[in-house]
C-alpha cells in the first residue's frame, strides 16, 4: 500500500503542477486589464506548499483512507482464495499415496486449473485497483484545477506554482509568496460544503 501513497504523491505533485500552469496559460480576454505592477497589492506569481496539500486538505485524506480501505478488501480477498487453493493442494498431497493413478491425475488437473484461475482473479483484482486509483486521482486532479484557476482568478494571481520538498523545479521562493494556508483553508471549505 505504501507503493501506492508514493505512486500517489508523484502523480499529485505533476497534477498540481500542470493545473498551475494551465490555469495560468487561460485565454486573458474575459479579465479585466491588470493594474500597473506597481498599483499591484498581491503577487502574480505565488506557490503553495505541495506537503502541506498532500497531508491537509481532507479530500486527499479521503481519497487515500478510501484506496486503503479497498486494497486491504481486495488483499483479504485474493489471500482468502489463495489459502484455500494452498489447503486443496496440501489435503492432495497428503492423500496422494492412496489414490488411484486417474484419481491422481484428474485432482492434478482440477489444481492445475484452479491455480491458474486464482491466477488470474488476482491480476484482475490488481488491475481493478489500478484503475480505482486512477480513477480517484483523475477526480481529485479536476476538482484541484478547477479549485486552482479560481482561487488565481479571485486573488489576482497569474500563475501558482508548487513547492515540495525533494523537489528540484522550485528551489527557492520568497516566504511572502507562500499562500499555502489560505489556499489549504479556501480548499477544504469548498470540500466541506461539497461532502455535505
């Protein structure tokens, strides 16, 4: 499951990226001209941190508690299936010296074909998961882009970049750029409000 908050986390931090830019590149023509930069009392360009995002804002604390939940559901499930083949196989081997060579034969087939079987339901539990997951990202992705480009819309902003530790695309930013926490606080209102 860890594989899966880190898959998570790097395909959040290219989410939030690419929503910042692209809600910056928007057709400018339906604003209002810009105020001389001097007139200017908020940045154009700020940031949010992306590990306070990733650890706050309760839509993504839902949407990992919801994939935990399913992937322990599906690990209990596959586990269950393959115990129960790993028993038939153990029951057979036992019994094995006292069966007849076409009992022996006929059992060896039925395992051969239910382990291929569980086999299968396994990939496809892995699959279904997968696609869960992208499936959660592709929704929390739209509704962090659409949530982006109004929060730039309403604040005067240009562009909102991402800061996040480890990462090498924003090395520095002034703190007075940082509008994390009102970012965090206007997010998970909307969310709020949304879930109720």
């Amino acid at each position: 499951m860890k594989t899966t908050v880190s898959l998570f986390t790097k395909i959040t931090l290219g989410v939030l990226i690419a929503a910042g830019m692209a809600a910056c590149t928007q057709n400018k023509t339906a604003d209002k001209p810009a105020a001389p930069a001097a007139a200017s009392t908020k940045p154009e360009i700020v940031y949010i941190n992306l590990d306070t995002i990733n650890t706050k804002y309760e839509g993504m604390k839902d949407m990992r508690k919801r994939l935990e939940d399913k992937g322990k559901t599906t690990q209990n499930d596959v586990g269950g299936k393959r115990q129960a083949l790993q028993r038939e196989i153990a029951e057979y081997q036992k019994n094995a010296a006292t069966m007849s060579a076409d009992q022996r034969a006929a059992t060896e087939q039925r395992l051969q074909r239910e382990g291929q079987t569980e086999q299968a339901y396994e990939q496809n539990a892995s699959a279904q998961m997968q696609n869960t997951q992208a499936d959660e990202t592709k929704k929390i992705y739209d509704k962090l882009y659409d949530f982006t480009k109004q929060y730039a819309k309403e604040n005067g902003h240009k562009m909102i970049e991402t800061f996040q530790n480890g990462n090498t695309q924003l090395l520095y930013a002034d703190p007075s750029l940082d509008v994390t926490i009102d970012f965090l606080k206007k997010l998970n209102d909307a969310y709020a409000k949304e879930k109720k």
